[in-house]
C-alpha cells in the first residue's frame, strides 16, 4: 500500500505506510459478554444532503445511524443511546433526541439487543429555571424512555447545575426521580471536562464534597439504582467509589484514559462500562471482553491496552469535542459515507488531530478495510490541500 502524507502536529509533514491487515473482526461472532456489562455510547450520522443552516434543527441519516447500531449489537454491546457521543446538547436537541431513542429502541427490540437511553432536561429553553421546572422536564424525558422499553440513564442536568443551591436540592431532586422510575436507572456523573456547564455538580466543585451527596442519592435509594457511570477521568477516584456502593450496584465506568485497568478490575472489584471509545472500538472492546470471559486478565489488557494512547488523543482538550475524532473514524471504516457531522461539528477538530486519530487506529489495526481507510484519509487530505 503506498504511503500517505501526513500533517505533523509541530509543522511539516512525514510519510505514513498504512498497514495491510485488519486485527480486529469485520462481523460480530462469538458467545455473548458474561463477565462485564458493557455499553457503547453510539454517535448519530449526520444527512449530508440536508440543506439546512446553522440555526435548523439537526438533519440525521437514520438508516445509517440504526445500522451502526446494528453494528455494535452484532458483537454483543449494548448501545447507549442519547448521550454525549450522540452529541446530546451539541447539536442534538430534545426533538431529535426522543426520535433517536424511539427508534433505536424499536430496532433494539428487534435485534434483541440490549440499549439504555440518556434522560435529560434538554428540551428546557435557554434562561433560569427553578427546580419544579427542571424536575418536570426530566419526568417528561423519563417517561418517554421507559414508554420505549429502554433502561433510563439519569443524566447530568445544565439546568440542575444552574437552579441548585447547594446539595440538598440534587437530593430532593434525585429522590423523586428515583421514586418515579418504574425499573432501576443508571445515574451518571459527567464531568466539566466533558460539558463545562456541570462544574460543581452533586452542589460542590470539591470533588469528595461532591461525593459524598452522591452515594447519599445512592444510598437512599439502592434498589433504584440499576448502576453509576463515572466520567471524571480519575482512575483512583473512580476505584474508591466504586468500593462504596451498596450490593448490587454497578460501577460503569465512563473513563476514556483508564478503562483497561478499570474493567480487568483488582483484588477489591471491577468497573462495568459504558464509554463513548467503545464507539470505535466495539468490535475490538467485545473481543477483549470475551477474553476476560475465560479468566485471561493479561490477554484483555493486551488487546485493550494498546488502544489508549488513541483514545486519550480523541478525548484531549477540550474534551468535548471527542466526537469529531469518533465520526472520522466511523467515516474511515466505512460505517458511513462521508465525514458529515450534525452542527458542522467535523470542523471542532485541526487536520494535524485528525490525522493523528487516523494513524493511531490504522497502527492498531481497527479498520476492517485498511486500503479503504486509507483511500479516504488521502481524499480528506486532497480537500485540506496536503500534497501528495
């Protein structure tokens, strides 16, 4: 395969040679995850054809959205739907969110497949809201999710960040919630790094401040709580709290620098997951599971280990334009035809970045079609005006 040209991070360019072969499986196979739950927060495919402006609402293929789900259901995953990786509050608003959970929990019921869906308060208008307000938006949100058979994930709220006046009010807030859920949820701690509208979250910005009124939530109501998902970031904090939850919640971890050691787990548990990496990653996270399945720590680690180093690239400052790296990447192994996201967001990230994101996934061997990948990385780079 001849080389391409590549921006450098620091200036210039240098000559990659793609590699020839694929390490990871093109179809899903193999017996169903055991050992760990593991959800991957799916990212939607933009319609390149719509012609829409930046105002509309967002335009989404939903043939190739369902069928990347389809995707990561075919190797075992569960998807978690309407989160952050959906661009949930970055492009998606309220109106296509609940559209996109209908749908992909029809096609879950379908495919058997399992999927959780993100509850929110997005659909509130910009301004300050008290809580009656923001907890009536999430009732709103709530019902329509279980109304589609989806397990709920409470996510973190902007216009909770903004009404709470200090902890007590994400107690009260939280407790009814709770009581209102008909099945148990899966409550999320998102952090600043990911939306810098969270800051001080749980009605604290010191973090064991914040963490004790969370596992309070918790705690009041533990036969409520399906699991947590954790994304801070912090393998230490991520491991302490996870060795307090009451019996029978699941720590999921959120952490996209950490999740190897987070899953394989240590003498005192392990961590679930639920990340948005395992979006490019499902079929290579689903093989590693399958090998923990067998009691083979070091086996997992060795495929997941060396993935970090990509995703720690997708997910650097400012964290939350991740999904950027996430579509090219989708685009390059050919889950969908172009490199077309919701809100223009394909422009979030340099072309050194993208590059970068191309290289690390092809070095580990993530594209099904590796001559592929690489034919549309040289078209990305011909609009960019790299020469060749």
């Amino acid at each position: 395969m001849s080389a391409l040209i590549l921006p450098a991070p620091g200036g210039g360019t240098f000559e990659y040679t793609p590699r020839a072969e694929p390490s990871v499986p093109a179809t899903g196979a193999g017996s169903p995850l055991v050992s760990r739950t593991v959800f991957s927060a799916a990212h939607v495919v933009a319609d390149p054809y719509a012609d829409i402006s930046p105002d509309s609402a967002a335009a989404v293929d939903w043939d190739a959205t369902l069928a990347f789900r389809r995707h990561l259901w075919s190797h075992g995953l569960g998807v978690a739907e309407a989160m952050d990786t959906a661009q949930r509050g970055m492009g998606l608003d309220w109106a296509g969110a609940a559209e996109l959970i209908r749908r992909s929990a029809a096609e879950a019921r379908s495919q058997g497949g399992a999927i959780a869906c993100g509850v929110g308060t997005d659909q509130l208008p910009p301004g300050e809201h008290d809580l009656a307000a923001v907890t009536a938006a999430y009732e709103e949100q709530l019902a329509l999710v279980e109304a589609s058979g989806a397990q709920a994930v409470l996510m973190a709220s902007r216009a909770l960040a903004a009404a709470a006046e200090g902890p007590e009010d994400y107690l009260a807030t939280y407790d009814h919630l709770l009581r209102q859920a008909s099945e148990p949820v899966i409550l999320h701690w998102l952090g600043p790094m990911f939306d810098p509208a969270l800051e001080g979250y749980w009605g604290s910005d010191d973090l064991d401040t914040a963490t004790e009124t969370f596992l309070e939530v918790i705690a009041a109501r533990p036969d409520k709580v399906d699991g947590i998902k954790v994304s801070l970031l912090d393998a230490g904090r991520e491991k302490a709290l996870r060795r307090r939850l009451p019996d029978g919640v699941r720590c999921y971890t959120g952490d996209d620098f950490h999740y190897p050691e987070l899953i394989a787990g240590d003498e005192h548990g392990f961590s679930h997951a639920l990340l948005g990496i395992f979006d490019p990653l499902g079929p290579l996270a689903a093989e590693a599971v399958r090998v923990l399945d067998k009691g083979d720590t070091a086996g997992f680690r060795g495929l997941l280990d060396p993935t970090v180093e990509l995703s720690r690239h997708l997910f650097e400052p400012p964290t939350r334009f991740y999904k950027t790296g996430v579509v090219l990447l989708a685009w390059l192994a050919g889950h969908q035809s172009h490199f077309t996201m919701v809100g223009g967001l394909q422009s979030a990230r340099s072309l050194p970045h993208l590059a970068r994101a191309y290289q690390l996934a092809d070095q580990v061997g993530l594209f099904p079609d590796p001559a592929r990948a690489a034919s549309r990385m040289r078209t990305l780079l011909d609009v960019y005006g790299v020469a060749r």
